[in-house]
C-alpha cells in the first residue's frame, strides 16, 4: 500500500487551494499517524509526504509549508515513527535535492520521489523541471522511484 494523507481534496470556488493546517498541526498529525503506519508496515510499501496544499500535493501550501525547512521538520516526524526501512517520497526530485542541506545523509537515503503527473506531458507537468528526465545523484538503487539511467 503507499499511502499519502492531505487536509485539502480540493481546490476553492474562486479557483485557489482549500486550507491546509500549520506546521506544528502536521507535524503531531504525521507523529499520530506515523504510529499507524508503523504499526501496518507489513502492508505499507511507502508514505509519499503529502500533507501540503491541496490533495497532499506539496504546492501552493495556505500556510507556506512548500519550502525545505517546513517539508524537512515533516520529514524528520514521518522518521521519527516509521520504521528505518520505510522511505518516504516528496513530490519532485529537485525537491529532494533542495532537503540535502536540512537532513542528514542518512535521512535524505529515506526520501524518494512520486510523479503525480505520469506522462501528463514531456516534464510530467514540472516533475522532472523543464528538461525532463535527471538524476538528482542522491538516491540509491532501492529508491522507490528515480529519474535518470
């Protein structure tokens, strides 16, 4: 099972992304969670971060969490209860290559990435950046999902 939670499962009538909750509410959230999940980690293949913006996606947070130190202290909560061969996927990999600087190499071999928008068009709508496909160079053979050779 791969298993991502959100607050918000749409976007507003004028067009902008419902409410998500502020970072120390995700982080007891995720903790809380996180014990679930531990617990069916038999089950559970992978948690994808999810919790920012609207449907888990981890964009246009209401609450300016799509930014590494806020997605990093969700990170570190998912690693405090999960078990240590439990991976848990940002968005994107150029996501993964901005939290280098606020988790630890041991931390950032826990984080893979998930493509929301698989073959949506050549970049995957912005997943692979506008190049498509790279290496992010920090991953290993047992991520869960990689770009490149």
């Amino acid at each position: 099972m791969i298993v991502r939670f959100a607050y918000a499962d749409s976007v507003t009538q004028e067009g902008g992304n419902a409410e998500d909750a502020p970072l120390h509410i995700a982080v007891g959230h995720v903790k809380t969670l996180g014990k679930v999940l531990a617990d069916n980690s038999d089950v559970v293949a992978h948690v994808q971060c999810g919790i920012i913006g609207a449907y888990g996606e981890m964009h246009d947070s209401t609450h300016c969490l799509n930014n590494p130190t806020s997605i990093a202290a969700i990170l570190k909560a998912y690693f405090s209860v999960l078990p240590s061969g439990t991976q848990v996927a940002v968005r994107t990999p150029m996501m993964k290559q901005m939290l280098e600087k606020e988790l630890s190499k041991t931390e950032i071999l826990r984080v893979a990435h998930y493509d929301d928008c698989f073959l949506a068009s050549a970049t995957d709508m912005g997943t692979f950046g506008q190049t498509g496909v790279q290496c992010t160079g920090s991953g290993t053979k047992f991520d869960v999902a990689k770009g490149g050779p």
